[in-house]
C-alpha cells in the first residue's frame, strides 16, 4: 500500500486468505488490484479482489493428473518392453507404441495448459530438422488417424535449426493429425520441409478443401468441424505455440483444385523474449 502511495502506480499481486464461517474454514486465492485516486486532494487507493481460487484449484489438479498419468505410462511402457525382450511378443511392441502415443498426447495437453498461463519458456536448441521429421513420421506409424492412408515425406536440402524441438514437433504433429482426419482412406498427407529466407517452411498437405465458414474460423480455441465436444484446440494451439513462444508464423491455403495446406515459417533464431 506504501509503495502504491509513494509512486502513485498501480500495483498487483496474489494473496491466500482462511476464513471461518459456521464452523468450517475455507481457503480462497484473490488476484489484488491496487490503483491510486485522488478525490478533492484526499489521497485513497481502490482495491479490486477477484477470486481465483478455482482457476487456482483447476491448476494444481492439472499439475497431480498429469504427474500422475505420466508416471503410470512409464510403467505400463517399461513393462511392455520388458516382455518384448523377453518373449519377442508383437503384443508387447504394440503396448509400447501406444502407451507412447498417450504420453505424447499427456505431454501435448501439459504444453497447452502451460502456454495458456503464460507458465512456460521455449527451450532453444540447435538440431537437423530431419531428425525432427523422422520423430514426427514414426508418431503415426501405429496412429489410429493415420489407417489405411500414407504420409509421403519431402526433404528439399538438409539443414540445422535453432528453436524448440518439443513444441515444433507438437505443431507439426497437429498439423498433419488434422491433415490425415481430413483425407479419405487410401489417401495421401505431405509433409515438405524446404529452406526459407533466414529459416525453414514445413509444409503440411492434404486433397480436401475446406468451406469458406470454415477456413475463416479456424484459429479460434474451440471451433471444430468435428461432431464432438471439447475439440478444437489442434490449429488454435497451433497458432498460439508458433507465433507466442517461437517467433514463427502459422497460415495456410485451401482451393478445392490444390487441397488445403498449412505452413509454418519458421525463423532460425532464439525464441520469442530469450
């Protein structure tokens, strides 16, 4: 409040209260806001209390169920291998391979939550983005959205890139997830990686177009095409990842004589704020 006082700015922070009423205590998370007024020369500060104890709730539940969900897929993954070494049991590989997938599945939901926060930090590394491709093909070699269609892989020039792996890797499987939803079976997904002025365009392709409606929605967090709810995080997460935390640009195109591809130019340079 001094402080408040002193340079006549505004001032925020967190604060945990307890309160007891009938007996039973409860506990509640404010988000404080402080501004300072001045009314006929009398100096007052206005106080605004917003209660955040269930955004505060929903975030360590986040944290446990994802510790958690993390811990029991190592174990279902570890076991899975030993009896495939044991045993050389096809059913074992599968059990890994999938329980792998969930994991990559955890750990995109974990990501999100974390970007949405604001509680994250891209880790820039150097590495070949044809490594990267590699990781994101064998994503969908047991994939149920990848049956009966085909990802063809384009390599045009070989080349290093500093960013952050994990979320290039998360955008891109987006990407071509999408990719395979929207293609019929026995169909085909691209996933082109070309050099760009000062970076690297990853292309991803498919032959369907998309209504007008449709394209101009769909960025927003929960839009979807799909029959279903709670979707419609894939291309918004996209956008949010790339262009938030990396520097990048997401767009993409869609005519019903070329199909729809999404891009992402990506800058070879450090992250957003490093």
């Amino acid at each position: 409040m001094l402080r408040v006082q002193e340079t006549q700015t505004v001032a925020e922070g967190e604060c945990h209260l307890s309160t007891l009423s009938d007996g039973r205590r409860q506990s509640r998370e404010f988000q404080i806001r402080a501004t300072p007024l001045e009314i006929g020369r009398e100096p007052f500060i206005i106080f605004v209390f917003q209660d955040i104890s269930s955004e505060k709730r929903r975030q360590a539940l986040e944290q446990v169920f994802f510790h958690d969900i993390r811990n029991l897929l190592g174990g279902l993954s570890g076991f899975g291998e030993l009896m495939s070494l044991r045993s050389g049991d096809r059913a074992a590989e599968t059990i890994v391979r999938l329980s792998r997938l969930i994991k990559g599945e955890v750990d995109a939901q974990a990501l999100l939550a974390r970007a949405e926060a604001g509680d994250f930090e891209a880790d820039c590394q150097r590495f070949p983005t044809e490594a990267l491709v590699r990781d994101v093909s064998e994503v969908f070699q047991e994939h149920p959205v990848s049956k009966g269609r085909t990802l063809k892989l384009e390599l045009l020039g070989p080349r290093d890139l500093q960013t952050d792996r994990v979320v290039v890797a998360r955008i891109l499987v987006n990407m071509v997830k999408n990719a395979f939803e929207a293609t019929p079976s026995g169909g085909e997904v691209l996933l082109r990686v070309a050099p760009s002025d000062g970076g690297v365009r990853f292309t991803v392709s498919n032959p369907g177009a998309m209504e007008p409606d449709v394209a101009s929605r769909v960025f927003e967090r929960t839009f979807t095409t799909k029959n279903q709810p709670v979707r419609g995080l894939g291309t918004y997460s996209m956008r949010l990842l790339a262009e938030g935390f990396l520097g990048a640009r997401v767009s993409f195109t869609s005519t019903n004589e070329e199909g729809t591809s999404f891009f992402l130019d990506l800058p070879d340079q450090s992250p957003v704020g490093s």
